[in-house]
C-alpha cells in the first residue's frame, strides 16, 4: 500500500521538533519521504489545513474493561476495587473481546497507533488488536498463584502467552506484574526472569495509592520503590505505572536504574488517589516519562488528546505555577518518549520510521491555527474527535467518514 498525505502541517516530533508544511509519501509501512514529494499513490489524503502528527501511544490501559465503563464511579478507592474484582469474576471470554473491541476502536477512533495492555487473557486481546490493525504490546498479569482468578500458575500463562505470540509483527508479548500487594519476591523476581528469558518489556503498577506504601512498609519496612530495588527487581524493561507517592530517594532509584514511567493523571484524580505523580522532579532527574489514560472504568475514555491537557494541568495547579509543564513536552510524552520506552522506530514523522500518523481536522475546535500555536492547541484545545485517519503501519485502520 502506498500513501501520500498531501499539504499537511507536520508536526515532526524530529529532534529539533521541527513543523513543516507539505507532503509526507508513505511506502509500504514507512515513511518514505517527506516535502515537496508528489508521486502517484493508492491512497491520496487531501491534508490541506489539517495536523498530520506521529500516532499517539497510550502507555498503560487494560481494554478488556471497556465495557464495564460508567459502571463503578465515585465511589473511595476501596469500594471501587471491591466492585471491580467483583464484576471480573463473573466475566468469560465474550466479556473480555466484547471490551477490547470497543477499547482498541476507540483508540484507533481518538488517534492512538500503539498502547500498553495490562490484564490476563491477553491472547484474546491480541487476536482483537490483530483484526483491527493497531500496534498492541500487550502485559499478561502476573501474581501470585493464590491471589489469582487466573486458571493455572499466572507465571507460566504469561510464559505461555509470550512463546505463542512473539513471532507476530503487531504483537509484542510483556510480563505485568500487579503490583507488591499480591506479588510475592519469588513472584517479582520470576516475572522479571522470564522478561529477561525472552528478551521483552514489563510494566508494573508502583505505588498507586498511600494505603500501597503504608501497608508495604508496615510489611517489610521498606516503600515500594526501595523494596523493589533491593530485591533487584529495578531495571531498564520496566515501565513503571503511576508512581504517585514517592520520596526524592526513590525518584533517585528510579533513574538510576533507568526505569521508565507511565503517568495516569486522570485516572489518578477519578479514583482521588491523591497528590501527584512528582513529575518535576522525575524530569530533573532524567527520567523518562510517557502517558497512559488506564482502563475506561477508571478516566472513563481512551483519548490520549484529552490525557495530555489533563497531564499538563493537573501539575499547573498542584505547583501553582502555570509555568512548571509545557506544551511540548506533554507532547512528547504521547509520541516520542513512549517510543523510546518501547524499543519503537516510530513517535516521530521521519523518512525511515513506520508509518504509524494521525491526521487531525483542527476544526472548530483547535481554530484559529497557526504554525507557533500548534502544540498548544493539539495539548490543550483538541480532542479525539478531531481525528479524521489514523494510519498503522503504512494502512489506514480508521478514517472519518
Ligand atoms: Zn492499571
């Protein structure tokens, strides 16, 4: 397949993030050449004052759960998990495909290529996420045994689930342990075994909740992140997911074994889990960030255009200081940043990376538009619903009619 987007902003994402206007040709599923380019194509998208931008990636979500949405809101934390387990019980295989169609269309719909999946049964999510085309790396749930609803060894699923699946081009096996409060050391230090055995990413949920870290330290005497780095758990694979409640020591930890992070602010503030992730302070220490809007029961939607307002906003007010998040770089986060943490060539529009874009339709929304206001208005003024394609690699998996 080929494709030409023609008179577009791009939006580059390249190192010097550089927004140019004209013709971006896609070949197969590459970026193959970008300017004044004008070849014949099958595809040609007429991309006169639109935002042709590199595809979101959504860094922590569980689809499965779309269609459990609205159905356990604004209730404490507690009482929200109590529900939860209590509705996952009950669900079958049905259950969970119905819920990864509705998630994986809704990304596709709101203009994100790839995401991080987080849940057990993710050989159904794959074969979703194949059929529609999206870009899955995709997090079996690892705990312990007697914690599980899961049939068998949560460990040997996931190795399972890793050797069916990692020969597949859109597919990208990783290990998810829960989280400290129902994974053991032998639990932990087995995920990341087999993470390291086969050569993929693991992610985790880090110190979500206050409660988390109280009750981990009353346990072993340590918080979460120092714990984690004792028992050698800390390591480059590792995107570590919320990170609210953190002392300077752990950010030092975290950067120091070059662990990655997913910020979930607005799943953060609907659960009111409290404070803020230390955003600030993880970027002055280096550490990678990208974003993740968490599953559709606690944001309620999957739109990374409207994550990123939330992400930049809610550190604003918590700093009182309109100054301390930008723009761009909360752009960053949704593309390049994510990219990075996930081993990608793409998160940028460059000759030579995979064609994984989205076109925006600015209207009415993001208007008036203008070169030196574009960043701003894709964080703060646009939403998902300005999404008129999305392209995966090199095919366009969904466009406005
Ligand atoms: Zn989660």
């Amino acid at each position: 397949m080929s494709i030409l987007v023609k008179d577009a902003w791009i939006v580059t994402q390249n190192s010097k993030r550089e927004i140019k206007r004209g013709n971006v040709y896609i070949e197969e599923n590459t970026i193959a050449e970008i300017g004044n380019v004008n070849v014949e194509a099958e595809h040609v998208i007429d991309g006169k004052d639109k935002i042709l931008m590199p595809g979101l990636i959504n860094t922590h979500a569980h689809v499965a759960m779309t269609n459990l949405r609205g159905m356990i809101d604004d209730v404490p934390l507690e009482t929200f998990l109590e529900r939860t387990f209590e509705l996952d019980r009950q669900r079958d295989a049905d259950a969970l495909r119905e819920g990864a169609t509705l998630g994986i269309m809704e990304m596709l719909r709101t203009g994100t290529t790839t995401f991080v999946d987080f849940y057990y049964g993710e050989d159904i999510i794959a074969s979703v996420a194949k059929e529609y085309g999206i870009r899955a790396y995709l997090g079996w749930a690892v705990l312990d045994e007697d914690k599980s609803t899961q049939k068998g060894n949560p460990v040997k699923n996931a190795e399972s689930f890793i050797r069916e699946f990692s020969s597949q081009p859109m597919i990208k096996p990783m290990v998810a342990p829960q989280g400290v409060y129902v994974c053991s050391e032998d639990t932990l230090l087995a995920a990341r075994e087999l993470a390291e055995k086969y050569d993929t990413l693991l992610t985790m949920h880090i110190s979500e909740t206050r409660k988390e870290v109280y009750e981990h330290r009353k346990k072993t005497g340590r918080r979460p992140v120092e714990y984690l780095a004792d028992i050698e758990f800390l390591n480059p694979r590792l995107i570590g997911v919320h990170l609210v409640w953190l002392t300077l020591h752990e950010i030092r930890l975290l950067a120091s074994h070059d662990v990655k992070v997913s910020h979930n602010p607005t799943s953060n503030m609907k659960l009111g889990n409290g404070g803020s992730m230390p955003l600030i302070e993880m970027l002055q220490h280096g550490i990678l960030v990208t974003l993740g809007t968490d599953s559709a029961v606690t944001n309620n939607n999957l739109d990374m255009l409207e994550l990123m307002k939330f992400a930049s906003l809610l550190h604003k007010n918590e700093r009182w200081d309109a100054s301390v998040t930008h723009a761009q770089d909360i752009l960053d986060f949704a593309t390049v940043n994510a990219a990075r943490a996930l081993h990608l060539n793409a998160g940028s529009i460059e000759e030579g990376k995979i064609a994984d874009l989205v076109l925006l339709d600015p209207w009415p929304n993001g208007l008036p538009l203008f070169k030196d206001n574009i960043i701003s208005n894709i964080v703060y003024a646009l939403n998902g619903l300005n999404v008129t394609h999305t392209i995966v690699n090199g095919k366009i998996v969904w466009k406005r009619s």
